[in-house]
C-alpha cells in the first residue's frame, strides 16, 4: 500500500476540513466519507437555519457500523450502503430502519497532467494497463467501503480486475482513496462523484461517470441511533429538505423519489 505522507494542499485541506472545520459541539454524527465535499455546506445550513451545531466524523461506512456495534457514542449515522443500518437495526441500535436520502455514482478520475484517457467504459483505462503505464491504482478498500466495492464491481464488469489487483493502492474510505488518486504518486482511480465535484478538487482531474448498471445501487440510508438527541433528531429532518437535497443534488447525488 501506498506510505502515507503529505498530499497536495488541496487535497489535504479538503481532508482535514470537516473534521477542523465543524466545532467540537453539538451531538456527534457518522457520516460517510463520499459526503466529505457536501457535509460542510449541509452544517452550515442546518446552523443558519436552527442555530444548532452538531459534530460529524467522516469514514467508511463499515467501519462507523463496527463501531457503533461496540458501543461508539454517535446520534445519527449516514451509511453509504442501506446494509449497513439494516445490520444496526437488526442489533436494536437505531430507532427505527432509517430512511434513504441518497444514491451515489463512481468514476474513473485521472490528473490534468495524466496521459491516460478517461472515458464511461474503462477503455483508456484498459489501453493504459497494456501499455504498462498504471503502476498504482487507486480504489476504497473493498472490505469496509461501499464505493471500493463498487469499483471493484465496475473493474471487474469491465474486465480488468484481475490485471488491476495487483496494482491497488487501497484507501481507508473514498475520501482517501480520491486524496490517492490524485497525489501524483497514484496513475488515477476510480472515486465518487460527490467528491469530483468538490471545489478543491473538480479543477485538478478529469472524470468519466461509469454506468450505474456497472456495479449494485449505491443506496445510501441515515438512522437515528438510541439515545438520539434533539438536535440529531433536527439534522437528521433538515436533511430531507429541499435546502440540504439541494446542496446534495449539487455535489450529483439522486435524491429519494427522484429519477436518474
């Protein structure tokens, strides 16, 4: 796996932001990591509105569901795979099963500088393996990630899983893996569309959608946990509104009830 050292500064501050940026105040809340570019936006909104804060961790969404099996004190959870909060529904952790409040896409993502072409079907990506010019690749790691489970159905869909493997640079979350993808010392990857669309990032790469039919439905589904505050239970309400499904729709999510 790839050392872990300091990234681009965008890249890192992009990282950093949620957990520096949202004070230490408010009830805590899990939240995938394919909401890193979202999330800051969706807080404020929700204190604007409210005058409430909360204080959010971001990371894989099977990691968060371990946690909060061993006892992890978090209010509201926002799983990027609806398994997951069926699996802490079954445990008596949640209030209820939850509700959807969006589906995620992946694609393939490459620097400005790369040579390798982006493009719906992997094709460039394939031209590249052949080539020889992928020597690192970037995915979430597959065991605990929605989205690196995801792309490791597309790579497979498209046949190159078995070329690839050996070359997978695995991140914690899709959040690192992107940070991965595009440090330079990784020929790309493949990364939710959520965080392509993050300001920090969406002027340094190019990306190409992959079919959803590539890989299962990215359903994503928050719960309120036992114990659940007020102010989780407020936050978990506003992010079904029009202002928080908006910034959602920003960063190309679909929305629960609306078509692809």
């Amino acid at each position: 796996m790839l050392a872990r050292r300091p990234l681009l500064l965008g890249l890192a501050a992009l990282a950093a932001a949620p957990a520096r940026g949202q004070r230490a105040s408010g009830p805590p809340v899990a939240a995938a990591a394919d909401l890193q570019a979202a999330m800051p936006e969706l807080v404020a909104a929700f204190a604007r509105r409210t005058g409430r804060s909360v204080r959010v961790s971001l990371g894989s969404s099977g990691s968060f569901t371990q946690q909060i099996l061993a006892g992890a004190p978090f209010e509201l959870f926002l799983s990027a795979d609806e398994r997951y909060v069926a699996k802490l529904h079954a445990a008596g952790r949640t209030l209820d099963a939850g509700r959807p409040y969006a589906i995620g896409r992946i694609g393939h993502a490459q620097p400005l500088d790369s040579p390798v072409r982006v493009d719906p079907s992997l094709a460039g990506l394939a031209e590249a393996l052949k080539q020889s010019r992928i020597r690192r690749f970037a995915i979430a790691n597959p065991v605990h990630a929605p989205y690196g489970r995801a792309a490791r159905e597309a790579l497979t869909r498209a046949g190159l899983w078995a070329a690839i493997a050996p070359r997978l640079v695995l991140g914690e979350n899709a959040a690192q893996a992107t940070q991965f993808a595009l440090s330079g010392a990784v020929q790309g990857g493949i990364i939710p569309l959520s965080l392509a669309r993050a300001p920090a990032l969406a002027h340094r790469l190019r990306f190409a959608l992959i079919p959803a039919h590539w890989h299962a439905e990215l359903r994503q589904r928050m719960a309120l946990l036992r114990g659940a505050s007020a102010t989780a239970r407020a936050f978990h309400d506003f992010l079904g509104q029009a202002e928080a499904r908006a910034i959602l729709r920003r960063y190309g999510f679909q929305l629960p009830g609306e078509a692809a």
